[in-house]
C-alpha cells in the first residue's frame, strides 16, 4: 500500500519492480492513479494517470511493455510514461501531470 504522505518503501514486494532502473508500478493514488518509473540509478518520475483531455471522466491504460506507453481507451490519447508528453500524431497536445519525487535510502516519496 502506499505509505502515509506519499511515502513508497521500496523494500516491499508490491514495488520490487521499481528496483530495476526502466520498469515502472501504478498505484492507486493521485486523481485516476499514478505511474512511476525508476528512470535511473536513484532517479524516478511519477506522472498521474488521467487523461488530460478530460480528467474527470478517462483512466489511462497502460501498455504490456512495462508502462512505457499510456493510452486513453476513449478518445485514443497516448502519452510516454517516462517525461509524460503525448506520443507523435497523438489528439492530446497536453503533458501528463508531473508528481515531484524524491529518495532516501529504500524510501521514495511522491507529491
């Protein structure tokens, strides 16, 4: 589960994926969810996962190769999961929402 204020502990097995730099878990915070990828050794970036092009109402789906694209199943949208901008010929000219992360030790906080 996620922690209190944001706080990830990486020691535990629901985030092991985010131990390896490249991969990527979502989590059930944020408006719609929340994306996040170990861009980097120590380096991660966190990206809400409703579609700009109306928040209120679209969940981002995720792809079956680790994240990396996010795509709206109602109006096609398709964002990079790793800087959050929308994919060539995409219909949304908006970038995901950004959350800023940090790390200390094993822990990842995300606001």
């Amino acid at each position: 589960m996620f922690g209190e204020g944001g706080v990830i502990d990486l020691s535990l097995p629901e985030y092991y994926d985010l131990n390896t730099i490249g991969n990527a878990v979502v989590i059930n915070r944020g408006h719609k969810g929340i994306v996040i990828t170990q861009l980097t050794n120590n380096t991660f970036v966190a990206f809400e996962c409703a579609c700009p092009n109306d928040n209120d109402q679209r969940m981002l789906a995720t792809d079956d190769w680790g994240y990396s694209i996010l795509t709206c199943p109602i109006c096609g949208a398709q964002y990079n999961s790793l800087d959050g901008t929308p994919i060539t010929a995409s219909i949304s000219a908006c970038m995901l929402y950004e959350y800023s992360t940090s790390i200390d030790s094993q822990m990842l906080y995300v606001w």
